[in-house]
C-alpha cells in the first residue's frame, strides 16, 4: 500500500517541491541581473557644443554670456564633471573658463 501516505507526508512534499520552484524563479532573476549588468552601456554622447555647426570657425569658444551655461553649473555654483555634462575635453575647459567669467560679471 504505497498510496497510504498521511496528510503530514502529503503536505511536506509539497512544500519541497514548491521550495524547489521558488529556488529555481530566484536563480533565474539573479541570472537576469548578471546579464543587465554584463550588457556593454553603448549609448555615447556626443558634446553638446561640438554638434553646433555655425561655431566652424571658431568651433570651441563658448560665450560666457550663452544662456547654456547655467545647464552646466550646479545650484551651489559647482560646475559639473565631464562624467556628468558629456563635454569633450575641450568643450568642458572652454566651459569651465567661459562660467569663470559670468560668475565674475555676475550672470551665474
Ligand atoms: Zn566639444
């Protein structure tokens, strides 16, 4: 008689196989994340003042006067890493000379 199993035995079983799942749904949501984590970040900005195409002859003077600027300076009149603002390196020393002079002159 091997059918005769109690409620108790019924019930444990159960309760492994449903472990079993629940094992099973965590590893593939961690494998998920790995892979989230793995996938190459391909999206690459190009610097804002570069994609200006009237500025060719003088293609890296930022005015201090340009109303941009004020994108590119925090509130606490910090101005923003090049991680942040996705300037060339030019550009963000351009930048960083052009906000000297407004905050001189007051614009910032
Ligand atoms: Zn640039």
């Amino acid at each position: 008689m091997g059918e005769n199993l109690s409620t108790r035995e019924v019930i444990e079983e159960l309760n492994r196989q449903e472990n079993r799942q629940e094992n099973k749904a965590k590893k593939n949501a961690s494998e998920a994340n790995e892979e989230r984590k793995r996938a190459p970040r391909q999206k690459r900005r190009v610097c804002a003042f570069c994609m200006e195409k009237d500025e060719a002859k003088r293609p890296l003077y930022i005015d201090y006067k340009d109303p941009r600027l004020k994108k590119y300076v925090s509130e606490g009149g910090k101005i923003f890493p090049r991680r942040q603002t996705g300037l060339c390196a030019a550009h963000q020393r351009e930048l960083a000379r052009a906000v000297k002079i407004a905050k001189s002159m007051g614009l910032l």
